[in-house]
C-alpha cells in the first residue's frame, strides 16, 4: 500500500510517498481502508522533531473510512461500517488499523471527508467549550485564529452556548468567514491592537476567557484582556512556542488562571469520546455544525498541505485523500 513517511525530522520536503507493507490486524482491531485523513498541527510538530516519534514514521493520527477487517474479539461495529477515529498514529496510509474502543461510527448523513475534517478540531472545540471553561449565556469569550480549522468550529459552538464572541484574523477574507460563523466582533490584528479593542468592547472590564491557538506571538497580550480570575486557555502554538514565565504574573494581573490543555486528557474513556463525537455529528446531520474544509489534496501530496498549514494561510480544514 501507499503512505507518508519521513526517515528524518525537518521541513515538508522529508515527508515521502512510499510504498509499504499493509498492516496486520491485533486483538480489538479494526482495519480500515482510509478514505480521508486529516492534517493537523501536531502532524507538523512530529515531523520537525518537536514532538519525538521513532523513525522512520508513518504521518497523521486522524482519518475516516470503511471497516473492511475486524478482530474475532471486537463487537459493536461490522463490515462495511463507516467510522471516524483520532489520536491513532499512521494515518497517512492506504489502509490502517485502529483499536475498536477509539473508533466512532459515521451516520449516513456524514461522509469520510466530514468525518476526517471534524473528529479532532471538533472535539478540542466541544472539550473547550464545554469542558476547560463552560461558556454560559451572555459571557464573552475571544477566540483566536478565528478562521483557522477549530476556530471556526469553536466560533459556532460558543454562539450555541449563547456567548457573545470577539475573535481575531489577519485578513479581511478571514474577517468574512468569522462573521459567517457567528463571530459577533472580529479584529484585524495585523491591523489593529486586540487588547485595545477588546477592552473598547468590554467597556474595560475585559474577558472571563481567552481561546489561544497561536502561543507566542499571542500570549501575553492575551492576559491583558482577561477580567480578574480569568481564564487563559492556551491549546495550540501555530506560531511558536510561549517563553517561560514567572507565576507572579497571574497574579499580577488579577489571579489569572493559566492552563495548556490537549483532547487526550479530555477523551478518556469511551464515555467521553462518544458524547463529543455524537454531538458533532448530530449537529452536522442537523445544519447547525457547519464543516469548512480549506482544500482536499491527493495523499501523495502532503507536503503541500503541510506548507499550507504552517503558512497560516488556510481556513477550515486541510484533508489528504488516498
């Protein structure tokens, strides 16, 4: 079969398109023939060696396809099923295996490209909302890279909570996006100064919560938008790592609460995936959870995909289909 591999860490150019082995099922195993898979930051990080994985290394950990083997010990899915799963290394793949208990079925109303498209920015965005800080009516909330793959997704489900929504883009085409999504305020930070104009917007009391995705470039500017015992949300780096910083800080600035939070610790048990997965999809199937996806290119083409997400250029989401 066909997939991405790079046998050493660096820039687009390491990722190839090979021909390997197919892979062979274990205990509690399905094996899926991939019909979409979905490229995500973190696929970034591993191939730079931010994130250390063995090589050589199979790109991706996200993907939706067809159930075309099973384990004799796996029950609750059969042959011809349709599923979506996460988290899962080599997905970058022809065909691949995934442990049942990680897997989720698509209803018939979602397809692979949904599914792939959906299951990880989709359940950062619900675990955000719901979980790391629970939006209420009426709260306003600053959501970061606003156009970017879960921030459109995190937009329309903050509206869904009844928030009010101030997000922030480069572009004028990303402002367009954001305002589709439900954004209520959106602000050029190429061209304006978010803190400046969030504390217009809140009459200078600031936020109860800022959703960052961007680090560096970001962070500290973030914490002078929140209100005293605000929450800073930080999920993602896209533009970098946050320098180190002394805890006084939060303090300082109103007994900020501070917290670096990953879909891992908010997907533990079987419980848990379902209840954000099916809420996606049941939001999907039912017209209020709108999936944009940027550009679906061919899986022998990852490299570009993966020089468009780094550029930060993209809005939605980045698919490869085998």
């Amino acid at each position: 079969m066909k997939a991405i591999r790079f046998h050493q860490f660096g820039g687009p150019e390491v990722l190839k398109y090979e021909e390997i082995d197919g892979p062979s099922l274990s205990e509690g195993e399905l094996l899926i023939k991939i019909g979409a898979c979905g490229v995500n930051f973190i696929d970034t990080y591993q191939r730079t060696g931010a994130y250390k994985v063995d090589l050589p290394h199979i790109a991706g950990q996200e993907a939706a396809g067809e159930v075309v083997g099973m384990a004799d010990d796996v029950s609750g899915f059969k042959l011809g099923d349709h599923v979506a799963f996460t988290g899962t290394p080599y997905a970058y793949a022809e065909y691949m295996t995934v442990l049942a208990e990680k897997a989720v079925k698509l209803p018939p109303t979602v397809s692979d490209k949904e599914g792939a498209a959906i299951l990880l920015q989709g359940m950062t965005a619900h675990y955000l909302v719901h979980s790391t800080f629970a939006l209420q009516k009426n709260q306003t909330c600053l959501i970061h890279a606003a156009a970017g793959g879960v921030g459109l997704l995190l937009v329309q489900m903050a509206k869904m909570q009844g928030a009010r929504v101030i997000g922030t883009v480069s572009t004028e085409e990303k402002a367009i996006l954001a305002r589709d999504a439900g954004a209520d305020e959106v602000i050029l930070y190429t061209q304006q100064n978010f803190v400046t104009e969030v504390m217009k917007l809140t009459e200078g009391k600031g936020l109860p919560v800022v959703y960052d995705s961007v680090g560096k470039t970001t962070f500290e500017n973030s914490l002078d938008c929140l209100e005293p015992r605000g929450y800073m949300v930080l999920y993602g780096q896209s533009s970098g790592r946050v320098d180190p910083m002394d805890p006084q800080i939060l303090n300082a600035k109103g007994s900020l609460f501070l917290t670096r939070p990953s879909l891992n610790s908010y997907a533990l048990t079987r419980k848990e995936i379902e209840w954000r997965a099916s809420d996606l999809f049941n939001w999907i199937s039912s017209g209020r959870l709108k999936v944009h996806i940027d550009s679906a290119r061919h899986l022998s083409e990852a490299a570009e995909a993966h020089e468009a997400l780094e550029s930060r250029k993209t809005t939605g989401k980045v698919i490869l289909i085998p």
